[in-house]
C-alpha cells in the first residue's frame, strides 16, 4: 500500500511539471521588469489604443531616464566626495559599478527583444521528457529562484533602511568630515552629489529618499533578472542533455528487446531490415535534438554576449583594484580590514559564478560524449554506427564561453591564473615595502 502511494505521488508530481510551463519563473521576472517600466514584453501592446501605447513608452523612458540620473549623481558623489578616504571609496565604487552593470544589461535586454522571445518560445516547445533527472532540476530551478531572489531582496531592504539605523559619534564625525554633511545620520542610500545642496538637510532628504527608495526597488528587479535569468536557460540546457543522453544511453538496446518478439514471425532478411530501420531512425531523433540543442545554444549566445563580456572586464578590473588593497590591509584596523576582505571575497565569488557557468556548458558537452560510450553501438547496424560518428565528431568542439572573440576563455584554468596572479602582486608589494 505504501509503495502504491509513493508511485502516486511521483505520478501526480510528473503531470505537475508537465502542466507548468518551463519558462513560469522567467516570465515572472519579465513580468514584474514591464511592470516597473524596465522591459516592454514582445506583443504586448499589440491591439491596444495609441494613448495606452504612449503611456507604456512615456513610463518605460522616465524609468530609464531616472535610473541613469541617479546612477550618474552616485558616480559624481564618488569621484568629489568619496574619493577622499579609500576605503569608503572603494565600498561605494563597487556598489555604483554593480548598479552601472545591471543597467547597462538591461539595455541590452530590451535591445534584443525579439530574440528573447524567440528563446523562450524554443523552451516552451522544447522535450519535456519527465525522468528523474529532469525532475530533480526542476526542483532546483524553483529553489534557486526563491533563494537567490529572498536574498537579494533582504540586502537590497537592509540598504534602503539603513539611514535609519543609529551611528556611533565617530561613524557620524567621518561621515561628516567625508562628505560634508549637515546631518550625519540623514545619508542616503544612494550618495548623491547635487551643487549647492545639502542632501541631509530634512526638507530634501525625505523627498530624495523616497525616490531612492522607488530606485530601489529598480535596481532590486534588475539584479535578480541579471543574477537568475542566465542561469535558469542554462539549467533548461542541463536538462535538455540529460533527456539527450538517455536517449544514447538507450542505443542498441531497446530495439534488440523489440526485435525479439517478432523474429520468429520474420524472416532473417526483414529482420536484417527492421533493425537497419530502427537504428537509423533512433539515431535520427538523437541527431534532431542535438541539433536543435546547438541553435538553442547559438541563439543564447547571441543574446548574452554582451552582457557576459561587460561583466567579465568589469569584475576583472575592480578585481585588479581590490588585490591591492589586500596588499595594503595591514595598514588598516581590524574592523575596516574585515570589510575590505569581504569584498575582495564576493568579487571573487562573482568572477568564480562566470566560471562555473562556462564549465557546466562544457561539462554537459562532455556528458554527451559519455552516453555515446555507455551506448551499445557495436550492436548497431553500419549504417546508423557511421551517423555516431559523424555525430560524436559534432561534439568534439568545447562548449566554455569565449569573451573578446575568443581571446579570454572562461572557466575553471582562468580563474586559476587569476589567484595566481592575485598571489604573485600580492607577493610582489610585500617584498617591495620591506
């Protein structure tokens, strides 16, 4: 009775996923960026009155336009006001460069709408095929979804409150001494820098901060679709190979047990032709997919390769500057020190999360290559063995992202050279200042 119900209960779990569209999550995300004015859904305003449609692209340019001002205030504060104590300097350059990132991406998100429509379309269309393996990544596409956007949502929220937050008297003094404020505790969360404005003075700090906090929410919808978007087709792609590599896996064998059922009822001949027919025909459906797989993987690359290089360079040089502050931490007490640390680790961890995306498009790759071998070909007939290998020669290509057409190689040997590289500056300041 109790294995009854677990079969049951995987049952009704499989029809779930089959029910749900693969791209909910994904079109939740673009959902909440056109209602912020962030990203116009393709087709939306088909059908729609010509005042509706100008009030969409009046709400879509003032979102752009306020995100940018703000962004480019923020980059004025930094450079007159913040540059004057380093270690406040490099906390918010990181964060101004982090909020130019998730802006300039959703730019080119809008650009290639159209392409972007396209791509889903692909994965709603694609082989839902509901083994165990595409179920278990399923579970982990709604975990991650919930998780990473919970956590950028409480650290987006403890930033919008945290001039709300009491300072100490020399918190308050360096904060004055820096930026000149009349008010310590009212600072922004955003610094801004406005000619002959006070920004903690009461009558503009709560008008300034409430719009602070609309940008906010802005940045909050940007970070999670430039944090999870990528991420989820990747995992669409995982479990597109995993249902690929079944079907390999399966090659030379399902057909010997088919065949077994009607030879005595055949003669060698039809036999000999049956078999022929099913192994090519097999070995077709594989070829298909695979091939559809490859447009997949071309079409996401277009798409993000913009994105993916503006991001590369970007964490390669706040990495370059933040190794010299690890150089240099010894002059700093311990409690500035331990900030500065955390941040050269999350810049780390940012450059390591490009990597690990690279090495799962190669791993999937690889993991086609391995169902070949784990296959049954030598059972096959000649002439769906001489399309494996054709096929098998298709996926000798490495699958990693290339940034700079192809001149930086992401994965698990650059970020390797990285820390070396890291290591050997490091080393290198050390020795000169003895």
């Amino acid at each position: 009775m109790v294995q009854k119900l677990r079969k049951l209960i995987k049952i009704i779990q499989r029809w779930s996923f089959k029910s749900d569209r693969v791209t909910k999550y994904l079109d939740y995300q673009l959902k909440f960026l056109d209602i912020l004015g962030l990203f116009q859904l393709p087709n939306v305003l088909n059908g729609k009155s010509k005042s509706l449609q100008f009030l969409r692209q009046l709400h879509k340019s003032f979102t752009f336009f306020l995100l940018g001002t703000i962004i480019t205030l923020n980059y004025l504060c930094v450079l007159i006001k913040s540059s004057k104590e380093f270690i406040e300097f490099s906390t918010v350059f990181m964060e101004v460069v982090a909020t130019t990132l998730v802006f300039i991406e959703m730019v080119f998100f809008n650009l290639k709408r159209r392409e972007l429509g396209e791509l889903l379309s692909r994965m709603n269309h694609s082989d839902l095929t509901c083994n165990r393996r595409v179920a278990i990544c399923r579970r982990l596409e709604r975990i991650c979804f919930f998780m990473m956007n919970g956590t950028i949502f409480v650290i987006t929220f403890i930033k919008l409150v945290e001039p709300f937050f009491p300072i100490s008297f020399k918190s308050a003094q360096e904060i004055q001494s820096i930026y000149g404020l009349k008010y310590p505790q009212n600072r922004l969360p955003f610094c801004l820098w406005i000619p002959l404005i006070d920004t903690s003075e009461p009558s503009c700090f709560f008008g300034l901060y409430f719009i602070q906090l609309y940008v906010g929410f802005l940045v909050f919808a940007s970070s999670t679709n430039a944090v999870m978007f990528f991420p989820l087709i990747i995992l669409h792609l995982v479990k597109q190979h995993f249902v690929l590599a079944g079907r390999l896996e399966s090659l030379g064998k399902t057909q010997l047990r088919k065949a077994s059922r009607v030879r005595h009822k055949l003669s060698d001949q039809e036999s000999q032709r049956l078999k022929i027919l099913h192994d090519v025909l097999e070995m077709k459906k594989c070829i298909v997919l695979h091939q559809k797989l490859l447009e997949f993987r071309a079409l996401y690359d277009y798409i993000s390769q913009n994105t993916t290089t503006l991001r590369a360079l970007l964490l390669l040089i706040i990495t370059s500057i933040s190794s010299y502050v690890i150089s240099v931490l010894s002059e700093f007490d311990s409690q500035k020190g331990s900030v500065l640390l955390v941040e050269f680790i999350l810049i780390l961890s940012c450059f390591y999360f490009l990597c690990i995306l690279s090495e799962i498009l190669e791993w999937m790759n690889c993991r086609i290559r391995r169902s070949i071998y784990q296959s049954q070909w030598y059972r096959m007939a000649p002439e769906a063995q001489r399309m494996m290998v054709m096929f098998l020669r298709r996926t000798q290509r490495p699958h990693y992202v290339r940034i700079l057409h192809g001149m930086i190689v992401l994965g698990n040997v650059v970020f390797v050279r990285t820390l070396k590289m890291i290591f050997s500056f490091v080393q290198c300041v050390h020795i000169s200042r003895k």
